[in-house]
C-alpha cells in the first residue's frame, strides 16, 4: 500500500492533484493551456486530445478518491455516459433503474437506439426486481443512487453481487453523492461515473465528467473513448474541477446538514405532499441510505400540493435559490423536473415513476439556513394556499 492511499480523504483531495512544478516550486500546478508537444517528451504527452498534464492530475487524484485504480476524465457528465454506452454493440442489452437522468434516458432513446442499443427499466430499488438481472442477462446494469430526481437509494453491493453471477457489467452515476459520501467501486460495481460539473467542482464555473474503475479493460475502453470520440475536457475545466474538489469534504458537510434541516422543516410545512431526502426516517430506503452512504448529501425533493404553473411560481418567487437546472454547487438552486431535467421524458413514463407536476428539487448551498428557510416560508405562503 502506498503511503498516498494510506492517507484520509482530504489529505488525498488536498496532495493527490499536485505536480508538474518542474523547477518553479510552484505549489498549485499551471493550467497547460497547449493543443500540441514536443515529440518524444519524457512525459509522453503529444496532443491534448490525447492527454494533458491536467488531465494526468485530475484523473489520479479522482481515482484516489473513488477507492479506484484508474479514472478517465471527459468533457462533461453526458460525455462520460456517451464513452460508456459507445462501448456497447447492436442488440446488447442494458437494464437501468426507472428513475434516471433526463439526459440518460434521452441518450439511450435517441441516439443509441439508432444503433441498436436495447434499454429496459426497472424498479431496482426493490430487490423483487433483481431476478430480472438472471433472467435478462444485460450487457450493462444501470445505475443510479440516489436517483435524479427522486432520491431513491438501491443496495449497489446486492445488486452488483446478482449481475456478477450473469457477467454483467453495473455502472453507478454517483453525481448525487459524490466520492465524499459513496464510493460505489468498493460496495462492488465495475464502473463509477460522476458529472465532476456539480458537487466534485462544487462552484458552477466548469464542466466535467468522470468515470472510475478497477478494470484495467475498462480503462483501455475509456482512454480510447476519451480520444477516439474527442470528449476530452479543455485543460482549464480540468484544472477548475482539480482545485475544487480539494474542498470537497468540507462543501459535503455543510451541504449534508443544511440539506437534513430543511428536509425536516418542510415535512412540517402545510402544502407540501412529500418530502425526500435520504437522511429522513421518512426515506423508503432509509437504512439503506445509512448503511451505504456517509451523509445524505445536499438535494432534497419536495411535492407541492399544486399545478406545475404554481410550482414554477413559487420557483420564481423565491429570492436565494436560482431556478436552474443544475447543481451541487455552493449556492443554493431550485429546479421544477417536470419542465426542466426530466422534460425529455415522456409524460406517462414521468408519472408513472413519481414525476409529479408539484415536484420540486432543491440543491441546498452553504448558505445560512435561517436564510435559506425565511425565503422558502416567504414563497411558500404566497402560492401554496
């Protein structure tokens, strides 16, 4: 063991993406902001699309905190999936979990059905379902937890034991978590894919992708994909998500513990239907949630007892959350699924798997929560009646 993987998380945040200082002593490294190199360099680099010294750190450092070996970075979290599913043949089969990223689903049923690619979804938070792993046999299972947007947790080691009798790879979009609070490779999965754009980075300036593995066939397919399909980031992205992930650990709490108050103070709120968030007893999986993360991380998802026109109002009248469609940042933001994340999927299949149009996703910033609450109080006493 080295002494690098011997040290805590933030030390690893903090050392793991340093170097290249040549002779300057420089303690942060310089963005490389080069599309060529010499020939025959004693670091091996030739063209950025092929590698760059800040990918080189980005990728070391976000293996050290995966609990992996190798990690690819890419120039967004769809340009991670994209280097996954590329991967995949005509009439290869990939079971995910029902309640997945609007951007997943549209991938899957836009672009790589044309070539073959064949999608079923299940309910994979209820073990009951894990039989359909044996009896499909996927090339790929699907992952995510907890889910976008409905917070629902599935047990990865469980089910990473059944696909393991079948053959079948499973993949876990850990965006919602972050490495901080989960690290899917150790509970058993193949692959662990991040969009780094939001609690990795953490302030909403880049964009940025990750995926994570022990599988050094894998890492092949992911540096090739990397280069072969140009989803390489640009070397300043690369360098924004390095140096904010040095803060991870310290963002993840406050994150973690204004998320679990306001998820309390809501569920006391008249109007609001449902509240999720997986620290909450209320949560379906919620000792699951425990077992199998460290915190419940910063998104909470309401269900206002109104129309999606008064939802998108009260959205609107809040004055500290952003109405936008990402997250993970330190500032707060609030997004209406239905219209925004998820309205690429259709209506039937939103309803079906919870989307209702009242839903609210909330991604709690470190703000002051007396703050944060007052402005929620205030929006919530004009529209929710």
């Amino acid at each position: 063991m080295s002494d690098q993987t011997k040290d805590g998380f933030t030390t690893r945040a903090v050392h793991a993406a340093r170097g290249f200082a040549g002779s300057t002593g420089a303690v942060m490294p310089p963005v490389f902001l080069t599309s060529t190199f010499a020939s025959s360099n004693a670091d091996g680099f030739d063209y950025t699309r092929s590698g760059n010294p800040n990918f080189r750190l980005l990728q070391q450092s976000a293996a050290a905190l995966e609990g992996a070996g190798f990690a690819t970075c890419f120039a967004s979290g769809v340009s991670a999936i994209t280097a996954v599913v590329s991967t995949l043949r005509s009439r290869d089969l990939v079971l995910a979990e029902e309640n997945v990223y609007g951007c997943t689903y549209r991938l899957f049923d836009k672009v790589f059905a044309k070539f073959g690619v064949r999608v079923a979804y299940l309910d994979l938070s209820q073990p009951a379902n894990w039989e359909e792993i044996r009896r499909q046999r996927p090339t790929l299972v699907w992952l995510e937890s907890p889910t976008n947007p409905l917070l629902k947790i599935v047990d990865i080691a469980g089910i990473t034991a059944v696909a393991r009798e079948v053959g079948a790879t499973v993949l876990v979009d850990n965006t919602f978590a972050s490495p901080y609070l989960q690290r899917p490779i150790e509970l058993g999965a193949t692959l662990s894919l991040s969009s780094t754009t939001k609690y990795v980075n953490g302030h909403s300036d880049c964009l940025g992708g990750i995926v994570a593995t022990n599988d050094a066939g894998w890492q092949d397919k992911m540096i090739f994909a990397q280069k072969a399909l140009g989803l390489q980031p640009s070397p300043f992205d690369a360098w924004l998500t390095a140096r904010g992930q040095r803060t991870l650990a310290l963002r993840m709490e406050r994150h973690c513990a204004n998320a679990l108050e306001l998820a309390r103070w809501l569920e006391t709120r008249r109007g609001v239907r449902l509240v999720r968030y997986p620290f909450l007893p209320s949560h379906p999986q919620h000792d699951l949630a425990r077992r199998q993360m460290s915190g419940g991380s910063g998104i909470v998802i309401a269900e206002l007892d109104c129309s999606a026109e008064d939802a998108l109002r009260f959205c609107r009248r809040l004055r500290l959350f952003t109405l936008a469609e990402s997250l993970g940042g330190v500032e707060s933001l609030i997004c209406h699924p239905p219209t925004m994340t998820h309205a690429s999927v259709p209506p039937e299949v939103r309803r079906r798997v919870g989307i209702g149009d009242g839903l609210l996703r909330f991604s709690v910033g470190i703000e002051d929560m007396a703050d944060l609450i007052a402005d929620i109080d205030a929006a919530l006493r004009e529209v929710v009646r």
